[in-house]
C-alpha cells in the first residue's frame, strides 16, 4: 500500500483561482476533474428531515458533476440487509456508485459479513460507525476482538476503513498496513494530530462547520496526500462541501488531490475513470 | 455565465466585518478585503454586522459598523442587540433617531452559548419588537452558535405577536431544524431561513416547492464560513430562475426596502 508523502501544498498566489474553481463558480459541470465523495450514505436517519431520496441524490450528484460517490449503508439497522441494499443499488449504478460495507459485532460474525461484501457485492470499502449501529466507543472495541480481524482483512484487500468512533488510536498504530480514513476528521485536529505521524491515518473533509480554514489546518497536519473530500450527502449539499476545498487558496494540483486523486489512490481505482 | 447562472444578484444576510479573535492567518478584515472576497464570489451587496460584537462590546461594534457601511453602498449595516436597560442599546422610544442616522434596517440577536442572551428571552425584548414592528425592521437570529434552535413556544410567540417583524434565522447546521421550520413556514409568511447552516441536500429544491420562493434567504456566515460554500449551493440548485432570484437576494431586497425607519 501506498501511502501519502507528507508534502505540504498550502499555496497561495496566482495559481489559487484555479480552473476548478472557475468552472463551480459558472455552475458548470465538474465531471472531467474526476471527484470522488468518500462519504455519502444511502436512507434517511432521525436526526433530520431528509427531503432526498437516493434517485435525487445521484441526479443532484450528476448535476454538479461528482465522478464516484462511496455509498454505506449505516443508517441500516440489519447489517446484511444494508449491505444487500447498498450493493444492489451500486450494481444499478455502476457509473457513480462504489459500495462500501458496513460491519456490527452485534449481529453475527463481522469477517464472514466482510468477506460476503467483498465477494458477492464488490465492496471496496468499509464504513464503521459507532453511533448509528448502537455501538459506543471506546468498549465496543474492547469488547470485540474480532476487529482486529477485520483490519487485518481490510489491509489485505486493499480496503479503506472510513470510521466515525470504533476506531482506536492504538488500532491505527498496530495496524499498519490497514489504511484508515477519519471521518468528519477536518472537524476533529486533536485527534488527527496525535495521529499524524501514522502515514495510514487519513482525514474526510466532512463536517458542517468545515471551512477552508479548517482544511488549511488539515493540510498542515497530514498534508495534502492524506485527505479525501467527503460531502455526508445526503445531509449535505454537494457543492456546499465542495467549496471549502475550491476557495482555500490551495494550487489547484492540490485541490485535486483532495477532492480526487488520494480517494482513487486508496480505492485502488487507477485508470478506471 | 451559463444558464444555470444567470445574473444572480446574491445579497448576503449574513457576514461579518471588522475585527475578531480568531481569523484565518491573512484574512483581510476590512471593508476594502471583504468587497474584494464578495467580487470574488459574485456577491452584490451584504448585510454587515461587526464581528467584534458577538462576543465584544457592543457599543463600539454597531458604532464601527455604522462607519463602515458608510463606505460602501454595497454593505447594509446592521447592529447587534442589546439591552437598553443597562446602557447598552438606545432605548426603543429614543432609537429611531441613531437607527436611521445610521441606516440600519436589520437588527441581529445572537443567541446561546456565551451569547448576549442564551435564549429567545421575549420578556426582554417586548419594548424593542414594539419598536420594530411599527417599522417592520428586519430581526436576523443569529444561532450559529446554538447547539439547537430557540424553543418553538418562544419562536410563535415571537412571529404571532409582532407579525411586522421579518424573522430570519441562522442555525449551525441542518440537523434537527426541519420539523420546526415547515411548521412555522405553514403558519407563518415573515419566518425565513437564512441558508449557510441550512445545507442539507435538496433543501433549498424542497422548501421552495412546498413553501414558496420566498422562505429561504441567502447568507454566507463570512468569515467563519466562505462565501462560496453558499453561493454553490444556490447556483447549482435544481430550481428555475424566478426562485433562485429570490433566494439569491430578492426576497431579502424587498424586506430591506419594506423598512420604514
């Protein structure tokens, strides 16, 4: 596994009103930049009203022109349902959709789960949510050591693990071939922080209070090859999310880092777009 | 331009000028830096409150705020309020005077944590909606900064007893929200939703077509947020042109011009 280099791309000049930006500002359509959201979910939660369903979603995705959306099925409460969920409209959507399984200790063995996602549905990456899946951080980790098993897995499948809780810091340290993605990390610098020396440990850039501020301070944490853009559609919009990245001053190499190449890199998705 | 474009005049709501504590290394806060930010983005006129009055004194805020948008027709200014019996704010019977001296048409109310009030306290602020109503001034909630919205008993009190008085309000984020505001949205026609912590997917497609275009009104949360986060959002939402005119900035214009000072 490849990871990131540690380069640094805060830019500034006359690179930073780049060309990506210039075409979101026409409300053009962004499709040849190759964006990849790393974040998105398919259902609806409690938490708020959601007025789109997926059919919207992937229609408001192809308007703003997102090349791949990495869909979980966290707000599924039988695992295997939300993955069969997840995997059938990936299948519908083979253009758009990269499927990412999601995992509970609760409901029967994760790496039997796991291997089914990779197999039958293609998943090409895992989702682990504390909060959705009843699960609570730090104990549901301690309390299943299965997990070990299911970086493990990850690793040798090549399988990003995007996570919100479950995760421990001692889990990126020990598993150093796994690659793990922090979700809603931009909002969460103490933790990327501690853990910015780990070239597995990866940030998404989701998060309602982001700003290019806040990726500013991200890029100066783990640089620019460890972020990948994230939009947490559909509770958020997507072009919404996408401008933090545009007007951060950042070159525009960077910028497409951020917002494609370090997802495709890790998705292992070379020379598929 | 391209026909999703348009012209749009974006007016913004919701942005700050001045200083504050925690600005982006090389942010330019000056009105000159914000007008250049606002071409940058496309953005036509803003309504401006001083930053420094979230958390600092209030007095000195409104006062560099009323200077500021004096130079600039494009910056509407707008005062943070405070409590007239503690010296703070003109008193309703003696403020129509400095409010229009200084062309103030929108008065902003922050709320919540270390917030000037931690809630919507409408004991507290009777005399001042009186005064307002008379002049159908504009009240922006500012909420940003609130873990949750005011509570619904106090936002229909609030809009069913001063029904002159446009409510805008500005949450953190999406979350939570919706079920109060379709409720006010049925019940009441001068409840607004200022956009920049409304960004859930579809939001500006839904509310638009259940509530009309007139519900929903631009605003960046500048400098905390950019500007572009919602003009993106406006620009590439899936609505015709006539609607997204008024979220832009229409609706906003015409309440800022209904304003008898």
């Amino acid at each position: 596994m490849r990871h990131g280099s540690g380069d640094r791309g805060v830019g500034s000049g006359p690179e930073r009103r780049a060309s990506l930006r210039d075409a979101a500002l026409r409300a053009e359509s962004l499709e040849r930049f190759g964006i990849i959201d790393f974040h998105v979910h398919l259902g609806t939660w409690a938490l708020s009203y959601l007025p789109v369903r997926a059919g919207d979603m992937l229609e408001a995705a192809r308007h703003v022109g997102i090349r791949r959306l990495c869909i979980n099925g966290i707000f599924g409460p039988c695992i295997r349902e939300a993955n069969d969920e997840v995997a059938a409209f990936a299948a519908r959507h083979a253009d758009l959709v990269v499927p990412f399984a999601v995992l509970n200790p609760y409901q029967g063995s994760m790496t039997e789960e796991l291997v089914r996602c990779i197999r039958e549905h293609r998943c090409r990456g895992l989702k682990v949510h504390d909060f959705h899946q009843g699960m609570h951080s730090p104990s549901i980790r301690e309390a299943f050591p299965e997990w070990d098993e299911v970086w493990e897995m990850c690793a040798r499948a090549g399988l990003p693990v995007l996570f919100h809780g479950v995760v421990t810091d001692e889990d990126v340290r020990r598993h150093r071939d796994t690659v793990f993605v922090m979700a809603h990390g931009i909002g969460n610098p103490e933790r990327v922080r501690r853990l910015a020396d780990r070239p597995n440990l990866y940030a998404d850039t989701s998060w309602s209070q982001a700003s290019p501020r806040s990726l500013l301070d991200l890029v100066r944490l783990v640089g620019p090859d460890r972020i990948v853009w994230g939009s947490d559609a559909p509770l958020a919009d997507f072009a919404q999310r996408l401008a933090i990245v545009l007007d951060s001053g950042l070159d525009e190499l960077t910028q497409l880092k951020i917002v494609a190449g370090n997802a495709r890199r890790i998705l292992r998705l070379e020379g598929r777009d | 331009m391209d026909s999703r474009c348009g012209t749009l005049r974006f007016l913004d709501a919701n942005c700050g000028v001045g200083p504050f504590f925690d600005p982006h290394p090389g942010l330019d806060w000056s009105v000159e830096g914000l007008l250049a930010r606002m071409d940058e983005a496309g953005i036509a006129e803003s309504c401006v409150h001083a930053s420094s009055g979230v958390l600092g004194d209030l007095v000195s805020a409104n006062r560099h705020v009323a200077a500021i948008a004096r130079k600039s027709d494009r910056l509407h200014p707008v005062w943070h309020i405070g409590s007239h019996h503690v010296g703070e704010f003109p008193a309703p019977a003696a403020a129509a005077e400095p409010l229009a001296e200084a062309g103030v048409r929108m008065l902003r109310l922050c709320g919540g944590r270390q917030s000037r009030y931690a809630d919507l306290e409408l004991p507290l602020l009777e005399d001042l909606l009186g005064f307002m109503n008379d002049r159908r001034m504009i009240l922006y909630l500012d909420w940003t900064r609130a873990a949750a919205a005011p509570a619904a008993a106090a936002l229909q009190s609030l809009l069913r007893g001063w029904p002159s008085v446009p409510v805008i309000i500005g949450v953190a984020k999406t979350e939570q929200h919706d079920r109060l505001f379709y409720a006010l949205w049925e019940r009441f026609g001068h409840f607004y939703v200022e956009l920049s912590g409304y960004q859930g997917l579809g939001v500006i497609e839904e509310v638009t077509r259940r509530f009309g275009g007139d519900r929903l009104v631009f605003g960046t949360r500048y400098p905390q947020f950019c500007h572009l986060q919602t003009v993106l959002q406006v620009r590439y939402s899936h609505v015709d042109e006539r609607t997204r005119e008024l979220v832009a900035g229409g609706t906003l214009r015409r309440l800022l011009d209904e304003v008898t000072l």
